[in-house]
C-alpha cells in the first residue's frame, strides 16, 4: 500500500501529534502505539488501489480519533492513570481459558471467541491494544494454527492410504518398517493438489480469511493465496512425478 504525497503529510502529522502528546512514555511503548496506527490502517484501506488519496486516510484518521487520546489508552505514558477496565479482565480470563483448556481442550473455542469478541470491542473504540495483546493473542494463536493445521492436514490420512493402494497394485512390499517411496510420492502429491484447491479458495475468500485469522492475517492479499497453489502445484508435480517412474 502506497500513499499519495499529500496523504503521506498527513500520516506524519499525525504520528507526530501522537508523539509529542506522549512525551513522558518511553520509546517502545510509542513504537507499538504507532505500529497499532499504522495496522489499523492496513486493515482498513490496504485493498483500496494506490496511492491512497488524503481524503481516503483523513476519513480513516478521523475513525481513529484525536492523536492525543492515545495517551489515555497506554501504557507506556507513565504519567496517566491506567485503572483497569473491563476488556481488561476479559483480556486475562481469555488467556486463563487457554491455560484451562490445556487441560480441558473444550475450552479453547471459548478463550478463542472471548478474545476475538474483547479484541472487537478495543478496536472499536480505536484504542490501542498495548500489552493486553500479550493476554488476547495467545488464544487467538493456538486455535488459529489448530484451524490452519486442520485445513491443509485433514485428508493426509485417505491420501497415505491411497498410496498404500497405488504401492500395492505396484507389486511393491507395504509390509515393511518405512512405507514404500511411491506411498509417500502418492500421499505428498495427492496433498499438494488438495492445497491447490485450498489455495484458490484462499485467493477467492481473501476477506473471510483475513477475518478468521485477525489480527494475523491483516496482511494477506489475494496473491498469496496463487502463491501457495503454486507450491501445491510443485508438490503435486513432483510426487506424481516420483510415484509414476516407482511403478514402471
């Protein structure tokens, strides 16, 4: 994403009206607050066509607030009382869920939801996530590589036992300590078609999967889903390829 210059004068100003407001926070805690600005703009403009214009950033700017209500909603300007609030405790019974649910995996789809539903509402009100992000990504992590896993891992089962097949009507031995190379060149290649179809659907619901995966996947464009079918596609070629010369 690319700004116009005017758009990018604006931008500045106002990371620069952010900064003199926190005059008495140390620089880490600055760095995260603009990071946060800068994502959250990400999130709402990076599909618009560049340059963005600075109308188009002047509307997002004005959803985010004053800079000087930053401050308010950090923690690293030491000289504001922070009292804890309510995302704040939700924020902490979300990442005990997670701890729970190690024990209770039951659990997790609840810390999940809980920490997309706190992370909502600080969003919301434009506020900067700070340290809680430390409470509320945790959960948003674990279940979102659980899903990822799941997604591109489901069907290895049905494809080891095709290659198990394809090894068999071959005339190879299956009975052995390590499965033949044409099973695995079958079970691989077969997955790596299975992702291409994955990453089609990635490239066509580019929006749904930034939504799943937020904050995450704020980054994610269409053309990495092409990316990784492209890479199933290499897979798919290579075991083919391998499973094919082991059974002439």
């Amino acid at each position: 994403m690319t700004f116009s210059s005017e758009a990018r004068q604006h931008l500045e100003q106002y990371l620069e009206d952010m900064r003199a407001s926190m005059g008495g926070a140390d620089g880490d805690g600055v760095a995260e607050i603009e990071q946060d600005i800068r994502d959250h703009i990400e999130a709402e403009l990076g599909e618009r066509p560049s340059p963005v214009s600075a109308d188009e950033l002047d509307a997002v700017l004005a959803r985010l607030g004053s800079p000087a209500q930053w401050v308010a909603g950090s923690s690293a300007a030491v000289a504001v009382p922070h009292p804890i609030s309510n995302e704040d405790w939700l924020a902490y019974a979300s990442s005990a869920l997670l701890l729970v649910g190690f024990a209770l995996p039951i659990l997790w789809p609840v810390s999940f939801l809980l920490a997309r539903w706190v992370l909502a509402r600080i969003e919301q009100r434009a506020e900067p996530v700070g340290a809680r992000r430390w409470l509320l990504y945790p959960p948003l992590a674990v279940v979102s590589i659980a899903i990822v896993l799941l997604i591109l891992f489901w069907p290895f089962g049905a494809f080891a036992e095709l290659g198990m097949m394809v090894a068999r009507n071959a005339g190879l031995p299956t009975e052995t300590r390590f499965p033949p190379l044409v099973t695995l060149a079958t079970t691989f290649g077969c997955l790596g078609a299975y992702w291409i179809i994955v990453g089609i659907a990635a490239a066509a619901g580019e929006r749904f999967v930034r939504s799943l995966f937020h904050p995450f996947a704020d980054r994610f464009r269409r053309r990495h889903g092409w990316m990784f079918s492209a890479a199933g596609a290499i897979l798919a070629v290579a075991g083919g390829l391998t499973a094919y010369i082991g059974t002439r």
